[in-house]
C-alpha cells in the first residue's frame, strides 16, 4: 500500500564507461537491474530501477558511460545519458576511484554540475584504494568544482549506500509515486531477456568482443507447463566476428547460452528453454528500429 505525504524524484547516474554507474543501481534497488561487466560500454541506454526509503521513491536512471562518441551508436548512448540529466531531479556523478582523476574526469565534474539541478559526486571503487589516496583524490576534486554533497561508496561491496541513499531521498519533493510499489524497473522482459544474453556474451568474450555484437529476443512462447520456450538472434557484423561469438566447434555460444538460460530462469521464476542463432546483419547499427525498441535517438 502506498504510503500518506509520498515523496518522488527522478536521480540520474553518469560517470565515464565503467566508473561502476550499474552496479550503483543494482544495490540501489537490492535487485539486479542493469547488466553489468568489466567492459566499457556495457550499458546502452537509459535503464529506470525503483527503490523506496520510507515514504519516498527514487526513480534511478542509469545511462550509458559518456566518452567521445564517433559512430552513430556512440553518438545517441552518450546523447542518451546528457538528456537524462535534464529531466532529473538530482544528479549522482560516479567517479571510479581506483582509476583516479584525469583531465576526461574533470571535464565530467564541471559539466555535470553546470547542467545539474542538484550534483552529488560519488567516489565508488574505494574497497580497491587506500585512504591516503582517497584523501588526496578529495583534495584534488575540490580544486576542479565544488559539490555540495560528496560519498564514498563500494557499490559492489555495499559500503556507504545506505548514507548516500537517505541523502538521496531527502532530495525529493512532495508528490505521487510514479510506480506500483512493488515494481523495481521499467524494462520489458524481452528486453530484459536480451540484455541477459548480452551481458554473457560480453563476459565469455574476454578481449575479441565485436563491439557491434547485439542480442535481440524474436520469440517468447509460453508452453502448457507455464515454461518458456525463447529464441533469440546474436547479431554481428562481419563473418569473422560470427566465428569468434560460436568459437571452436560451437563452443563460446554453448556457454553463453547455458549462462542466460541458468540466469533468466532465476530472474522470470520459470523453466526457460533458450536458443540461440548467430547471424551477420551488416550495418545493424544503422537501422532506425533497433534506436527504437532501446528508446534512443536515431538521427544524432
Ligand atoms: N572493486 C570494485 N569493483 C566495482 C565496484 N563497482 C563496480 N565495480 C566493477 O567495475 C566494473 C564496471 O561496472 P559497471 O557497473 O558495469 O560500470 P558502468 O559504469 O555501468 O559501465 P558502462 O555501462 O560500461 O558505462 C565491473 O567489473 C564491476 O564489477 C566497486 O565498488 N568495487
Ligand atoms: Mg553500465
């Protein structure tokens, strides 16, 4: 049941590729939300994840890391996460820690808090660094741009969420919920589905990933034992990353797809009978209906 005197708000997390904005998310909401990996650009488009404090409900959005987009695709992700900003009520800058500050991080900070309604930096990773190096990381933050709030946080780890969470929620104005109560995310289960296989694929593929690689759900049957009967296509772009996603006699599909199935009938709560198809589609990332299904721009 929905509490009296609701609070709302919609809080936007950015940060360069792989600062740890997903995994922030995923602890923020106490589920697993958004797809998660070791590599850069693992997030393509906005994803909404819904935790309650008390009477308040925050509505996260994370976003795609922002880097120099080049290609079309690049362009709407980092697009994607800009408008994001705009539309929010607080904005978390996630800073990995570990990783230090450098000139792309900077011009991040001033950024976001010039176009922030409300910035709060975030240093994550620190379970990774010692508290001297913390210490002097603050110090040099404070000489770029000032936030009026900053944390420290191991979003993996769970440390300091709690305190960056109730500052969050102390943010948000007086209004109704967006959501149910009990709902955690606004992502579709296709989508869902895809994002599973995807994020497989990118941890099976260690360092010959085709960056390109896209996993679209094209069949979703629910069978008279309330299993779930799905096929889904991996799209590449050329003939040899094809190779590279199947492996040696088939066997890098195999484990991908063993990995999704095993994981998507934990998240759907049901028996999952997945297949999977490798096909080559050149120029994919052109095509304006792919835009549309991740909710992204096409013509950037
Ligand atoms: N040690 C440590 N690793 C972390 C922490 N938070 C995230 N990571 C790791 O950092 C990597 C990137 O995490 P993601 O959450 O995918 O990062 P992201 O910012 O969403 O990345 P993009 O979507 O590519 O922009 C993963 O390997 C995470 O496990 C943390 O607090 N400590
Ligand atoms: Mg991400």
């Amino acid at each position: 049941m929905t509490p009296d005197n609701t609070k709302c708000g919609l809080v936007s997390i950015i940060g360069l590729p792989n600062a740890g904005k997903s995994t922030l998310l995923n602890n923020f909401v106490g589920e697993k939300i958004s797809i998660v990996t070791h590599k850069v650009q693992t997030t393509r488009s906005r994803v909404r994840g819904v935790s309650i404090v008390g009477n308040t409900q925050i509505v996260y959005i994370d976003t795609p890391g922002i880097f120099k987009a080049k290609r079309r695709l690049e362009r709407s992700m980092v697009d994607a996460a800009w408008s994001s900003v705009k539309d929010a009520d607080a904005v978390v800058a996630v800073i990995d820690a570990y990783r230090g500050v450098d000139d792309k991080v900077k011009t991040l900070l001033v950024e976001v808090n010039e176009r922030a309604h409300e910035a709060i930096l975030v240093l994550n990773k620190v379970d990774k660094v010692k508290r001297e190096f913390l210490l002097s990381l603050t110090n040099d933050l404070s000489r770029i741009t000032k936030y009026e709030a900053v944390f420290m946080v191991s979003a993996s780890k769970g440390d300091g969420i709690e305190d960056l969470q109730n500052y969050i929620a102390s943010l948000m104005s007086p209004g109704p919920w967006l959501y149910p109560g009990d709902q955690l995310s606004d992502l579709p289960q296709r989508l869902v589905a895809s994002e599973t296989t995807r994020e497989k694929a990118y941890l099976f593929l260690h360092q010959e990933l085709p960056y390109s690689l896209s996993v679209f759900t094209e069949e979703w049957k629910v069978l008279r034992d309330k299993s779930v009967r799905m096929r889904q296509v991996i799209y590449v772009e050329r003939d040899t990353q094809k190779a590279i996603v199947l492996g040696k006699s088939g066997e890098t599909i195999k484990k991908i797809r063993m990995s999704s199935q095993k994981e998507m009938i934990d998240i759907f709560d049901t028996e999952v009978h997945l297949f999977i198809e490798v096909k080559v589609r050149k120029n994919w990332v052109n095509d304006p209906r792919v835009y549309e299904e991740w909710g992204l721009k096409f013509d950037i």
